[in-house]
C-alpha cells in the first residue's frame, strides 16, 4: 500500500489541490503534481467514460510517480457511473481516491486491492466514524468557510475532537488561502491542507474567466451560504446567483428534501458559482507554479515565525 509518508517525501508542501466540479481538469492537476502539489479531479468532470480514460492517461503519463488523486461520489443515486469508475480505479491505479457522499467500503475494498489510499469527506464527528469503520485511510474535515458543499463546525474544535478519536491522516479544509494558513492547518494537527478556492483562481483551472475575477474582486461579505442552490448547504458567490437571473435574498423553496426548485436552464455549479471564505485573500490569478512557490515562501515564513 503507499505510505503517507512517502507521499509526503514527494511534496514540496503539504497540500492537495480540492477537486472542484467544472473546475479542476487535467491541466490543474498536472500544474498542481509538477508543482510539488498533490493533483486531485472529479470524475464527474469527464462527460464519458472514454473522456475519463483519456483524462487518466494523461494524468498518469504526465506526472510519472508524483502522487494524484480521482475524487468520486459514492452514493450511487447521485452518481449512475460509480460502477464504471470503481472499474478504472483497478485500470489506471490512481495513488489517491478520495470519496465524498455516502460509505466509500466498496471503493475502499478496490483501491486497497492495488495500494492505494482513500481519503473521505467529513462534516460531523459521526460522519468520521463512519468513515473509520469503513477503513479509510484519510478523513478530510471539510469545516465552516469551506466552498462547495461546507461544513458548519469551526476547524478549531473539529480538528482537535478527530483527533481524539483517529490518529490517521487528517486533511483540513476550509477557507484557507495562503502558506499561513498551511502551517495553521498543521499547527491544529492536520497533515495536509486541502485548498480549493484559491486555486480556482489560477490560469490552469478551467473556470470561466468572469469566475475567476470575481474571486479577485470579492471578499467573504459577497458569499451566501444555502440549500436552495444544490440540495445541500453550500457556499456560492452573490453576484453569480443575480448573474444567473435569482435573487440572493429571495431563492426558490425546496421542493423535497434535496430538491432546489431552479427556474429552467439554471444549474448548481455551471451558474451557481461557489467560493469558499478564504476568497478575500485572493488577488490575483497567477499560474499553479507562480502560486506554489509564494505559498512555499508564506509557509517557510510562518514556520520561522512560530
């Protein structure tokens, strides 16, 4: 099986780059791996199945033994192509799996098979227990100020209550922007930051341009925080909502439970454009290199500090 450990020894910081939907392609993952970075997509992002195999290609030949990851949703009602995926996995032997909805035991079960590791997202402390039963290998604390679907627990006290009940690999997400923010994440005890906002912002995602100066342009007062949008709370930006044609301040009822009543032709993500609260630290859109080698100067900055 990888070892941590040895993922590590290959980074030149401790981070993995979020897979964000309609967001995070080929290019950022390869930028992110060459980087020292770990890479990380959505399957959901491949429109096929033979889009996702060239995509794995690609991946793998370009980054050679530099660790990656392939996120998948594992609750199948939202993810119809999950038993395709799990059958690439065995195929192309992503080092990183990382698994978000619903028990990953099936995935775990595959990636084991070829060692490799499965980290799962967690938003309460019995999601992770959850998660531990199932034999993961990593919990990812997704914590208040995260984009995309958010938690709503403070990453000072989630950190430290997973801790007391796993002394495995623990990423923190959560608004968190800059190389501080990295060392903070190790500081609470957090092996990896999981950073995606801000490498939303970069010139290799593959972002709409208007998306990314608004995160250029905004501050965590332009954020909203709804189910009404995606099914789930999450965290989008004001301005895309109105750019969409709703109003931030009065969003449709849910249907049913998970069921957003969008008006036609509007969709969570394509239009509905998230954010996370570290966004106010963003001020430019640079390339992932450019990126990397500030974070790494911040990091080393903030180690000296302390």
């Amino acid at each position: 099986m990888a070892s941590i450990e040895d993922i590590k020894q290959r980074l030149t910081l401790p981070v993995v780059v979020a897979p964000m939907l309609l967001v995070s392609g080929p290019e950022l993952v390869i930028a992110s791996c060459q980087a020292g970075l770990v890479g990380s997509f959505p399957a959901f992002n491949a429109r096929t199945i033979p889009d996702l195999m060239a995509w794995m290609t690609r991946i793998r030949e370009a980054v050679g033994d530099a660790p990656w990851a392939m996120n998948l949703v594992v609750l199948e009602e939202h993810n119809p192509l999950l038993p395709q995926q799990i059958e690439l996995l065995d195929e192309f032997r992503p080092p990183i799996v990382i698994t978000s909805l619903g028990q990953p035991h099936a995935v775990v079960q595959h990636v084991h098979a070829y060692g490799g590791l499965v980290f799962h997202d967690v938003t309460t402390m019995r999601h992770a227990q959850k998660a531990i039963e199932a034999g993961i290998d990593g919990l990812i604390a997704v914590t208040a100020g995260a984009g995309g679907h958010c938690g709503s627990l403070h990453p000072f006290t989630f950190v430290r209550q997973l801790r007391s009940i796993w002394d495995g690999t623990l990423l923190l997400a959560g608004a968190i922007s800059d190389g501080a923010g990295i060392a903070a994440a190790q500081t609470l005890g957090a092996d990896f930051a999981y950073m995606g906002t801000r490498f939303i912002a970069t010139q290799e995602s593959m972002a709409d341009p208007e998306y990314k100066q608004l995160l250029v342009t905004q501050d965590a007062s332009d954020l909203i925080v709804t189910d009404r949008i995606s099914g789930l709370q999450a965290s989008f930006l004001r301005a895309s909502l109105t750019r969409a044609g709703l109003d931030p301040d009065q969003l449709p009822a849910l249907r049913a439970p998970r069921q957003p009543d969008l008006p036609a032709g509007v969709r969570p993500w394509r239009d509905a454009w998230s954010a996370g609260q570290g966004i106010g630290l963003i001020h430019d859109i640079p390339t992932v290199a450019d990126l990397a080698s500030r974070l790494r100067a911040q990091y080393q900055g903030a180690l000296v500090a302390n």
